[in-house]
C-alpha cells in the first residue's frame, strides 16, 4: 500500500523564523491534506491540496504530485505554531493514510 | 455556528464499564470517522460511517461498537473487551470533496 513518510520528525525554531515541512508519499495521490494539531489535541485542516500551491496568512503549501512530495511553509513563526503537523493523503475513496507527524517547537 | 461537536471532552471510567463518546455534527456532511490517539503517536481508524445505519471496521474495530442512526450523530461505545481504552478519541467528518474536519476529542482514562 501507500506510503507517506514526513521530515523532519522533530523541528525546534526561535519565535520568527521560517520552516519547511516535507511530506513524501509513494504512489500518485489525489488529494492531500495538511492538519496542524495544537498542544491541547484538536486537530485543525490547514490546507487541502492535490496539486499547486496554496496560502493562507503565513502558511502555504505546494503538492508537486508529478514527483510525490508536498510542502508546507511556515513564515515568521509565532508560539501559536507549535504543535505536530500531519500530512494524509487517500488510501480509498473513504480512509486516508497519514504520516506521522513533525512536532514544531516554537521558542519564545 | 457550523461544527462538530464532541462529548464528553474528559471522561473517567473503571475497569470492566463500557462508556459511549458522543459526536455530533451539523455540517450535512454524509460520513463520519472515529480515530483513536496514544500519546505522542499517530491517528488509528477505528470505525467508519459513509452513510446513515452503515458503518465499517478500521484497522483498530476490535473492543469498540458505533451506531448511525441519524446524519447528524455517530456515538462510538468503548467496551469492556478493549484491553487498553485510555486514549484521546477524535470525530471527525467528510465533505464530499474528501477534506476531513475534526472535533475537539475525547480524553478517556481508565482508573
């Protein structure tokens, strides 16, 4: 089955600084989905993406789904951010697959 | 205010009790998804629901029971049988473009 692997597993940043989070998944997909979870466990739907590039503030995600990657930029990180970000992408018309996870620490 | 609202958002049980979590949502969304979540791991399907008064076993089914009688509701019960049944429960739910919105989860601990 699908694959979906997510780099790095862990990211520590100081307040302000920019990150990129990698999400690499092994067959053709689509459609796919970035949630953030914050430290009190809700999960929120940051972006679904099957292909291109979106922005929403200071996050942003592009899916290359020709080369089986998506992205997604965070900018001038705020304490607001940490949490662990998941990438899912389908593994049938009604589950989804999901990587597992990049915990981001943001320093005050 | 459209959502999916779950509870009870911290729940208590002892050994041996079977305890429902309740999630309830008002998006017309036609499926619905209960995952499980251990500490510092991922999200395990447990069941789901594509339509009303159908659902279907995800990968960790075994100790936990569901009903869809209604759209709006889809009740997960944790049973006696589940040998390890402190986790944080999440709901979700599907728009038919395939985003998945959550609620804010279930924190079971059992004494």
């Amino acid at each position: 089955g699908i694959q979906v692997e997510q780099s790095p597993p862990d990211l520590i940043l100081q307040e302000g600084a920019n990150s990129t989070l990698r999400c690499n998944f092994s067959d053709s997909v689509n459609n796919l989905q970035w949630f953030h979870q914050n430290p009190w466990g809700q999960l929120i739907n940051l972006f679904y993406i099957p292909s291109g590039t979106k922005q929403n503030g200071r996050l942003s995600a592009t899916t290359v789904a020709t080369e089986r990657y998506s992205l997604l930029y965070i900018s001038s990180s705020q304490t607001t951010d940490s949490g662990v970000y998941f990438c899912a992408v389908p593994r049938s018309n009604y589950q989804l697959i999901w990587g597992a996870g990049t915990k981001l620490i943001i320093k005050p | 205010d459209g959502g999916i609202t779950q509870s009870p958002k911290y729940l208590f049980r002892k050994e041996g009790q079977n305890v429902t979590l309740s999630c309830e949502q008002n998006l017309n969304h036609d499926a619905m998804y209960w995952y499980r979540q251990d500490p510092g791991q991922g999200l395990r399907l447990i069941y789901y629901s594509q339509i009303v008064n159908d659902f279907q076993k995800g990968d960790i089914a075994e100790g936990y029971s569901v009903s869809r009688e209604k759209k709006e509701s889809f009740p997960l019960t944790v049973t006696s049988a589940q040998k390890n049944p402190t986790a944080f429960y999440l709901c979700a739910s599907r728009r038919n473009t395939g985003e998945l919105f959550f609620g804010e989860g279930s924190r079971l601990t059992v004494l």
